[in-house]
C-alpha cells in the first residue's frame, strides 16, 4: 500500500516526522520533498503520485485548510474513490468534505495519534523493533577472548558452501541504532565485527564491546538506501528486543563486507534470517 501524504508547506517538520516514524513499517510513503527529483515538473510528479498512492493522509491544520494545493490533493482522491484519512495536527475548522469522515487527533499527544493511526490503517507489520536499548550483559576483556580463541582464519566459499571450518572472522563495519532515512547512519560508530559460532561481536575503539549470542538473533536483513546496510534485529540479556544498523565501512567493499556478514551468520545459525 502505498500513502500520499497531503500537506501545507509550513507544517513541513510535522510531515517529515509523520514519514520517518512510518517508515519503521512495512509501507510505501509519497512525500512532494522526497520523491519528486529534482528539475522534474512538479504539478506531473504529484499527479504521478496521486495516481499511484491507495491512501492519503490529510495533515490538517490552518495553514493546510486555506491552502488550495492542499484542498485540489484530497478533493481528487475522493472524486476517484479513494479513502482519505485527515490527521488533525492543529486546532482548526475542519473542510466540509472532510467533516464526516473518520479523523485521528494528533493535537494532544503525537504518540497516542500515531497508534490510533496504525490501527486505522490495518496495523501494518513492523519492518524493524524500534528498541535501540544496548545489551547490559558485557563479555570478557578483549585481551581475554584473544588468549582463549582460536587463530582468526577466513572461510573458504564454494558456490555458496562453506569449505573451511570457521573459528573467528573479523569485518571493518560502522554501525548505530537506526538508520535515518534522510540524513543516513547518523551517530554511527567505527571499529569491527567480530562473528564466531557462539556469539556477534560489535567492537569499539574504546567502550566495551557488544555481545549478542547467535541463538538470540531473528533477523539481518540487506537494506536498499542510499547508503546500502544490514538491520540487525535479536533478543536482548533480559529478553526485549533489540535492534541496530550496520554496514561495511570501506566504501569500496561495503556491498561485499555486507553480504559476507549475511553468508557468515546464515551459515552458523542455518537459518534463513530473512
């Protein structure tokens, strides 16, 4: 399904907050600012994403109910039968058209109208647990795991089967909490992966390291963004979920880096997490 989201240029920050939290879901999303490329004939593009788009959300506010470009957006989508959904995001009169139909209040608390608006638009399926809480649990001092793991040693592939017993393999990666879909990998960190079939390794310059146990992860998952990476999704020390993006950090081989952590993990675990 894809969503046409209908605004006025001065609640623009509002729109791109509302497109970002969205796009945690499984859902296609059509924002002007975003999907129309530059130099392109803007009265085409959006009429391109009217017609292509199943469903739009009315972001209604003062500035949005005396803008025209607004009122010509809603009014053809219910000419052509389809559902309009106006989010009250400001006190305000709401259009005759739009009065009898189903709205969601967003003016007393953002979150509370974000669940309702879930719900309302069939509760899609998450694409990633937003939990961004780091694991408590803290493995042993690096010096410690190099003194009792075996040589590191890289694993031979052919034709997709791994010939080489695996012991330890390390990856340069850069990897944060989420991924922005408009900034990129924002407050990513530097330093390594470290995979061996007990458990992931995410490895700082410095704090100490992240450990999660091949049995807790669900899924990795290649991402398509501009910047191509992994969302990485499994259980945490007290059993929450967690989540965190990554990706190889040599530009070069960050294609390469990210499909051989996805190879090496499926392998492991001999599951899919897909």
């Amino acid at each position: 399904m894809q969503i046409f989201i209908s605004y006025a240029r001065a609640d623009s920050a509002f729109a791109r907050r509302l497109v970002e939290d969205l796009s945690e879901y499984d859902l296609a999303l059509w924002l002007d600012v975003i999907n129309i490329p530059k130099g392109a004939n803007w009265d085409i593009e959006v009429q391109k994403g009217l017609d292509s788009s199943d469903l739009m959300l009315v972001l209604l506010s003062p500035d949005s109910v005396n803008s025209q470009n607004v009122a010509d957006e809603w009014s053809y989508f219910i000419e052509k039968n389809k559902p309009v959904l106006p989010l009250l995001i400001a006190p305000t009169e709401v259009p005759f058209r739009l009065s009898r139909r189903q709205r969601i209040d967003f003016t007393a608390d953002y979150e509370v109208g974000f669940r309702e608006l879930l719900r309302a638009i069939g509760s899609p399926p998450r694409l990633d647990p937003d939990s961004t809480e780091r694991l408590t649990k803290k493995p042993p001092p690096r010096a410690e795991r190099a003194e009792s793991a075996p040589p590191r040693e890289r694993p031979a592939f052919r034709g997709g089967a791994q010939t080489a017993e695996l012991s330890l393999h390390s990856l340069p990666i850069i990897w944060a909490e989420r991924y922005h879909w408009w900034n990129g990998m924002r407050g990513g960190t530097l330093g390594e992966i470290l995979i061996n079939p007990r458990e992931v390794l995410l490895v700082p310059p410095k704090a100490p390291a992240i450990s999660i146990p091949l049995g807790n992860l669900i899924t990795v998952k290649a991402q398509r963004a501009l910047d191509p990476h992994l969302k990485m999704t499994f259980y945490g020390a007290q059993g929450q979920f967690g989540s965190l993006v990554l990706m190889g950090a040599t530009r070069a081989r960050r294609l390469a880096i990210n499909q051989e952590i996805v190879n090496l993990l499926k392998w492991l675990t001999k599951r899919s997490l897909e």
